[in-house]
C-alpha cells in the first residue's frame, strides 16, 4: 500500500486544531452575511483564505472571528469542523478557540454552550470524541493573561480540559506568561502553548521549562539549538506540528527538503504529532494532511505510527482510555 493510502486510512487523533480556523468559506461568508459583516471584495472566496505569513494570515484568521456571534454560530462552526475531521479519519480531537475575539457580541458560557452542543451532535452523528481549549493570544499580555485562566476555571466544564496561548509570538517570550501558567495548572488545567512557529528556539526553552507545558505546539526552531533538541528528547516533550501551516507561517517552505525542521525533528526523535492547524484556511483537510505529509516528509509506515501512538500519549485523555487506545 503507497504510503498516502496507509496515511489516509489510519485512524487519527488531532491536537492542534483552532475551532475559528475551521470555518470552512463558505460558512464564513453565510455568517458574514447573516450578521452583517462586511468583506473584502472577492469573485472566488477562496481568494480570502491567501497569505505567506502568520501576521497576515492572522488578519483573517481575525476577519473570521467576527462573522462568529452567536451561540447558534459556534455550535454550526464546531459541528462542520469535527464532521471534517472524522470524514478525514479523526476519532478524537482537541482544538482551540479564541474567547476574545467575540467578547464584544456575546458572553464567554454562551460562546461554551454552543460550541458544546456543536461537539456533542458531532460526537453522536460521526463518533468523534472532543474536548476544548480556550486559547490566550499573547498579543494582549499577561496580565489579561491571568483573569482569562480565572474566567475559564469559573466556567469550567467538563470538556474544557486546559488552556494554550496562540496569536504572533513576537516579540516577548512565553515567560511574560508563568504567572498565567502556574495559575492554570494550580487549578488543575492542562497547559500548551505555540512556541518556535516563528520565534527562536529560546521561546521553546521558556515554554518548557518556565511555563512547564506538557507540549508545544509547533516548535520547530527547537531545531536551531542542539542542546535543547536533546534536553527535549530525554524529556519526551511532545510537539504539535503542522505540516501545511510550516508553508504559510515559517521559513520552512519545503516539506520535502531533509532540513525541514519537522523532518529534522522526528530524525532526532523528537515526539512529533501530526496535525492540521486551520485546515481551510490552509487548504487542507486531516486526511489530506496526513497523505501529504507522509509522502512529502518521506515518512515510513513506522515513522507514521510512532506519530499516531506520540499523539494518543500526548493526548489530555485519562490513562484508562490512553491505553485502549493504544
Ligand atoms: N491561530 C490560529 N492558527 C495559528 C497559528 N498557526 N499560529 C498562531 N496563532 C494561530
Ligand atoms: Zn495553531
């Protein structure tokens, strides 16, 4: 069987997923329309989801955000992007989503309730099983940082598992955050964090060792320094990579260069886990992310289980089911 087949088939879990960055066009433009949002001009929408970079890219990615309002919004939003998941051989999924980009239309438990009802339909019409990670952007500083980890633990839900930050990394490094960290995980959340998508390998340090996240997502410019590569390694730290994103957002633009970081990094034996980030926003969906990654990045069947078995260990799913699973 080619590799893509093998890719395609298997059964996938998806870690690094933003609800907003789902939004598939033409739902975009439907609720654009519905709450009179207006856009850009475009003859094919598609022409929107176009960017090299993650500041640009961000700017839709905000533009999107928007066109979400309603309760009634979020649970549309959340019920298309786990029915493309499992038509992409998802079974489990945690994503992120962005509470303050529609603070200003509706309250935070009403962007869970329907958000919630979207995974819950999802989980009982397809067999995807979900939990959510309200996710921080940095550009907005630590100390909003802290009240957003308090918000999130005073409406806590049972699917709300933990917290990660996302947004530009630049220019300060995941430190300015640890109060925001140790908070969350006083509290019992789990912790990620993008870190080295476009920052230095410096800001993977931090997030690891002074945020203490149990994974990073992205991560490449780990790459950059050696010796974090091996503190990483013998730690076991998980990365959520992105192949698709790597083309967009980074300098690695040749997922089948032997020096692209993802590359580099499951040849040092990093735990790398493979996902898709903003599938269409990237022109991507999970399934077709898997057979492109594993031809492009040249992955063999046994590089391509250890990703899938790297993603059940790095998953915030119970040991119980963890090891079902495996
Ligand atoms: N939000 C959605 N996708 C993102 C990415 N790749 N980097 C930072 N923030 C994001
Ligand atoms: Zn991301």
């Amino acid at each position: 069987m080619a590799i893509e087949d093998f890719a395609r088939a298997i059964p996938k879990i998806e870690l690094h997923l933003h609800l907003e960055g789902s939004v598939r066009p033409s739902t975009f433009v439907a609720l654009a329309q519905k709450n009179g949002l207006s856009l850009p001009a475009f003859d094919d929408v598609m022409e929107l989801y176009r960017y090299d970079n993650l500041i640009d890219f961000l700017k839709i990615y905000d533009l999107v955000c928007r066109a979400v309002r309603r309760p009634d919004d979020f649970h549309r939003i959340a019920y298309e992007a786990l029915s493309s998941a499992a038509a992409g051989g998802g079974r489990y999924v945690e994503f992120f989503f962005s509470p303050h980009a529609h603070a200003e239309f509706l309250s935070y438990p009403e962007m869970l309730d329907g958000i919630l009802a979207g995974m819950r339909d999802a989980e009982t019409d397809h067999g995807v099983v979900s939990r959510l990670i309200p996710a921080h952007a940095k550009p907005l500083g630590p100390e909003k940082g802290v009240a957003f980890v308090e918000m999130v633990a005073e409406h806590r839900r049972d699917a709300v598992i933990g917290i990660g930050t996302d947004y530009d990394e630049l220019p300060d490094g995941p430190a300015v955050f640890r109060a925001m960290y140790e908070r969350a995980r006083a509290l019992g959340l789990h912790v990620t964090t993008h870190a080295g998508e476009v920052g230095p390998a410096a800001f993977v340090r931090e997030a690891v060792e002074v945020l203490k996240v149990e994974r990073v997502d992205h991560g490449y410019h780990v790459v950059d320094d050696p010796a974090l590569v091996e503190e990483c390694r013998a730690a076991g730290v998980f990365f959520t990579c992105c192949p698709s994103t790597t083309l967009y957002t980074t300098e690695y633009t040749d997922l089948s260069a032997p020096d692209h970081a993802i590359r580099r990094m499951i040849d040092a034996g990093l735990k790398v886990t493979l996902n898709t980030d903003d599938p269409p926003m990237f022109g991507t969906d999970l399934g077709a992310e898997f057979a492109m990654a594993a031809k492009a990045l040249a992955l063999t069947p046994a590089e391509l289980k250890t990703c899938t078995i790297n993603a059940i260990d790095a998953s915030w799913l119970d040991e119980g089911t963890k090891r079902t699973w495996r």
